[in-house]
C-alpha cells in the first residue's frame, strides 16, 4: 500500500510540474510577441571553404544588414555541432547597419565532406535564421 501511495505522489508531482512548465511557456511567447521585430538581410548565408587540412581551424565572417525599421539584436548563436564555435555583434545593429557573425570550425578528427549549421536567434522577423558552411577535409600529407 506504501508503494501505491508513493507512486500517487510522483504522478501529481509530475502533472502539477508539466502545468507549471506550460504557463512559462505561454508566459514567455506573450513576452517574445512584445518584442520589436526588424529585417536582417545576410550578404551570404552559405559558405564554401573549399578543401582543407584535416587538423586546420578556418573561420569566416558572414556579414548582414538590418534592413528593417528598429534595432537588431543578437540572443545567441548556436552552432551544430562542438567543432564550430561562433562570436557575433553583442550589441544592437541600428537599420541600415551592417553586423556579423564569425565562425571558427576546427577540422581536426573529422575527414571528407563536412556540413555544419549555425542558428542565430534574435529579433528578426524569422526568429532564427539559419547559416551553413560546407568543406572538404582532406588528409593531412605524410
């Protein structure tokens, strides 16, 4: 009977929790839809970084513009996988300025065709824009 009761209070423990966890969810959409949105326009969100070194780390810079009408700002970016690390603008684009976000992808463990994402999330009118690199990694000479 101990075991019944037990199991009892795990179960309303885990409703009340997923109550909890819904309001905060609703509580946070009501506070993303308050935020301004703008327009980012990426000059090339798809990169090629041709062949390279098994070993070797490369990093580019994708460069945008806020071409909407209030500021741009940045919450994070996030890459695909730990092999990419990204930096960005941490501070509010005005429109009509332009901003980036640097990747470093470091090839080394990895060979072949690699192809890796990075997420920037901010208050663009898409919420999270996707950016993509591609490389061929190509063993390193002997």
């Amino acid at each position: 009977m101990k075991k019944f009761g037990f199991f009892v209070m795990v179960v309303l423990v885990g409703i009340l929790s997923a109550c909890n966890n819904s309001e905060t969810k609703e509580d946070a959409t009501e506070l993303n839809d308050s935020v301004v949105k703008t327009t980012v326009v990426f000059d090339e969100p798809k990169f090629d970084f041709g062949t390279i070194t098994q070993g070797e780390v490369v990093e580019h810079t994708f460069f945008f513009t806020n071409t909407g009408s209030a500021d741009y700002t940045i919450e994070t970016v996030q890459a695909s996988c730990g092999c990419t690390t990204p930096d960005y603008t941490q501070t509010p684009v005005k429109p009509g300025e332009k901003g980036k976000v640097v990747v470093k992808f470091n090839s080394a463990g990895r060979s072949g065709n690699q192809s890796k994402t990075v997420t920037v999330y901010g208050n663009s009118e898409e919420g999270k824009i996707q950016l993509s690199f591609v490389a061929k990694i190509a063993e390193p000479t002997k």
